[in-house]
C-alpha cells in the first residue's frame, strides 16, 4: 500500500498522506496558514457535523443525493460525533475568508469516510464528492454561520447555563447562612452603614440571575437560521423543501427548537445575533469582574486585611511565603473575563467588517464566541466549587468593623441633625470615644432612645426583604 494517495483540485495534483482523512483543500489550508495553533474547537466541529448530518438526511429524503450516500455520510457523522476521528480537522482559527478552509476540511473527512464505509478508497471523489454530495445545497457562506449559531446554542446549553445555576444556587446558600452576620458596609472604600453579610451574597445571586436572563434572551435570534441559502441567500441549487426540512431536523438532534430564517440573505449577511450574545456575555464578564474582586478584599489579610470572609484555600500561595494562600480562584476568573471582554471587543469590529453579502471574518467569530461561552462557563463552575461553596464567614471580625465604622452615625440624622451627627463624627475620630459616649456626654439624646437607634440588627435589615 502507497504512503500517499494523490488528489486533484482545480489548481492541480497534490501527494496526501494514505493516513489522514481530509484532502486536497485542507492540506492547502494547512500550509498556507501556520499561525497559531489553534484549531477548531470541538463544539464547533459538533456543529458543523451536526449540520452535514441534517443537510445529509435532507437531501436523501428529497432525492437529492443517492440514499446509500446519504447513509453513509450520516453514519460517518456519528462517528466523528462519538469520537472518532477527532484529529483529522487541522486547519488553524486564522485562515481563508468566511472559514471556507474549515467547511471542506469537514466535507473532505466525511467523505474520506463514507467512502470507507461503502467499500471504497479514500480520495475516489467520483463515488461520493465532498462537494457535490456531502455538501449537496450548500455553501460555506450558509453553513458556517448556522454552525456559529448551533455551536453557541450548545455552548450555553452545557456549559454556561449549568455554571451559573450552580453559582447562583451556592451564593443563595451563603446568603441564608450568613444572614444573621452584620459586617460594615463600605462606599468609596470608606466605611459605610452597617450591611448583613448574607444579603451581599444574595445580591450577587441576583445579579447572576439577571445576567442570566439577559443571555438567554439575546441566544434566542441563535435559532433563526440562514441555512438554504446556498451562496447569497437565493437558495441556488437547493431543493424547495430542504431548509424547513433541515432546521426540523437539526432542532431534533440538538433538543432546541430552531426554525428557518424569514428572510434568508438576512440572516447570512448580519452577524447581529452573535454581537448581541457576546455582548452579554461582556456584561456578566464585568460584575464577575466585580464579585471577584470584592471577594478578594473580603478575604484580604489574614492579619492587615479585611478577613471578613475566610475563602478555601486551594493551593499554596508563595514560593518563598510559608503558609501564605491567595485567592486564587477569584484571581483565575477575573483573568477570564478580561479575555471574554477581550473576545467581545474583537467579535464587533469582525462583525462590521463583512461586505455586501458575505461577511469574510466568520472564523474569528466563531471561534471568539464559543470561546468565550465555554472558557466563562468552565470558569464560573471552578469559582462554585473551589470557592463559593466553602466560604466561611469571619463573624468577630465583621461585627466588629460594624460596631467601630463611623458611618453608625447616619443613623443619627433624624434625630439630632446632620451638622450635630457630622460633630459627633469629627470628635469620635479625634478622641477615640465611641459614638455612643459622646452623643450622651452632649446630652443629644436619651440612653435609650439611643440604644435603639444605633441597633445594628435594626440598621442593617433589607426593606424588600424584611430579614
């Protein structure tokens, strides 16, 4: 047996190694851009399989392809889907326009291995054609943003949506056990009125559960396909029925419901929707951003920090500081979402920068988005269980940074005024007296009228929530 078969494409004949499963296109592809070593990612290969799978079962019912043919290039789907094979899509993120190089690396291997499957050589294009068969009624410029849609539709699916209910479920944990805590709020980074531990730890549950909502309003334009389109949206060479037939079959395999685009070109040329996803993906980036941070103060110390919070230690945190722990995982997750923004930042200038009607920087953002969702989910899962999950609450240590803010004094403004309560202030700062002894040495108020006042269980109760 040959070490190489040879492949002919409208530029020539090219050596491919007997071995590999993709051809002509896809080696061109892979000398022609060394860059970065990326590769696809899995979950957007499932997409574009689970797309040639459809596309395959489509045009056997609608006679478009022979039946056997169809057969064979779904069953070589599933198997590339099951794990095989894996390692034959080579061609790196940064490659020609629209991701044409990718879109018939796919159509070669599946090919390659339906020709297996019939009985036949790999690279006898003549039986099945990665073009005329496995990617019968289709275009590069239809199938890889449906691939971008599907692939950010599954991303979210597993990754995202499941981290941040886990996140969201571990904070509202927190927020019951920490409710009876009354810490010393901060604003400015100066001390502030007297807040309960547990209703930060929800408001940060809250806050996920909003950014929640908004990701998956913005995915929902992710189940409008372009698909059938062909090359400009005019559905060339495609059967009347095969993009209804297609998006049917494709919410089947997925378990999401998905549906035709109303207007086809549309749908191909707007990169919109993605815009829309990664956009709130960049709005969840900047609180977690936020709530990393605030978790890091909260546990700064032990001895010269706040240690209002005691986060798990995972990891020692020095190479010359025995005993030192950082908060690392906290740490981990702001660096991710600088990324996510990084990604966002690059998705919008890609997305304007397609022409008439083909938008030619698709790769980017496929690869941008999907990224984005899947390093965000796998990062938000880590900070549940690595840190959310075991925090402990430093309850001496809150009441008394609570007990000692100055900030007690707003509670005082009702009843003796703000220039009195602002004198009050100065002098407790000047001399070290409490507020409580001074306000009684200046007669403003009764011992137990202002016992009442300056309750910090009273003080620090949510009106919305009564607890």
């Amino acid at each position: 047996m040959s070490d190489y078969r040879i492949e002919r494409d409208s530029m020539g004949e090219r050596q491919i190694p007997s071995t590999v499963y993709y051809g002509i296109q896809t080696l061109r592809a892979v000398e022609n851009f060394p860059i970065s070593g990326l590769k696809p990612l899995p979950t957007y290969v499932d997409a574009c399989l689970l797309i040639k799978k459809a596309t395959a079962i489509a045009n056997g019912e609608l006679g478009c392809i022979p039946p056997e043919i169809s057969q064979a290039i779904v069953q070589a789907t599933d198997e590339i889907l099951q794990g095989n094979l894996r390692d034959q899509f080579v061609v790196d993120v940064y490659q020609a326009g629209a991701g044409t190089s990718h879109h018939m690396n796919i159509n070669e291997v599946l090919a390659n291995r339906a020709l297996e499957i019939l009985g036949d050589s790999k690279g006898n294009y003549q039986r099945v054609s990665p073009n005329d068969h496995v990617n019968y009624g289709q275009s590069t410029n239809d199938v890889i943003p449906t691939a971008i849609r599907i692939g950010g539709l599954l991303a979210l699916a597993h990754t995202l949506y499941p981290a941040l209910d886990q996140a969201i479920a571990a904070l509202n944990e927190k927020a019951i056990a920490f409710q009876d805590v009354v810490k010393s709020g901060r604003t400015h980074l100066q001390d502030a009125v007297p807040v309960r531990l547990g209703e930060s730890f929800r408001a940060w549950a809250r806050i996920l559960a909003d950014h929640a909502r908004r990701v998956k309003l913005a995915a929902e334009d992710l189940s409008v396909l372009g698909l059938g389109g062909s090359a400009a949206g005019t559905g060339l060479n495609t059967h009347p029925d095969y993009r209804f037939r297609v998006a049917e079959l494709l919410s089947e395999l997925i378990d999401q419901p998905l549906h035709s685009a109303p207007h086809l070109m549309a749908a191909m040329q707007s990169m919109a929707p993605f815009v829309a996803v990664s956009g709130t993906l960049r709005n969840l980036a900047q609180d977690m951003i936020k709530i990393s941070h605030d978790l890091r103060l909260m546990d700064s110390g032990p001895k010269t920090g706040f240690k209002e919070i005691q986060l798990p230690p995972v990891q020692p945190g020095s190479s010359i500081m025995p005993g030192k722990y950082n908060p690392v995982m906290a740490e981990m997750i702001s660096m991710v979402c600088f990324q996510v923004i990084g990604y966002d930042t690059a998705i919008t200038l890609a997305a304007q920068a397609g022409q008439l009607e083909l938008n030619v920087m698709m790769p980017l953002i496929a690869y941008d988005l999907i990224q984005s969702i899947e390093i965000l989910g796998n990062a938000i899962n880590a900070l549940s269980e690595k840190c959310l999950q075991g925090i402990e609450a430093k309850e001496e240590r809150c009441l008394a940074y609570a007990e000692g803010s100055l900030a007690l004094v707003t509670a005082l403004n009702p009843h003796i005024g703000y220039l009195n309560a602002a004198a009050v202030a100065k002098e407790s700062l000047e001399t070290g007296k409490s507020l409580r002894q001074i306000v009684l040495e200046r007669g403003l108020m009764g011992e137990a009228e202002l016992a009442q006042v300056l309750d910090l269980e009273t003080m620090s109760l949510l009106p919305e929530t009564g607890n």
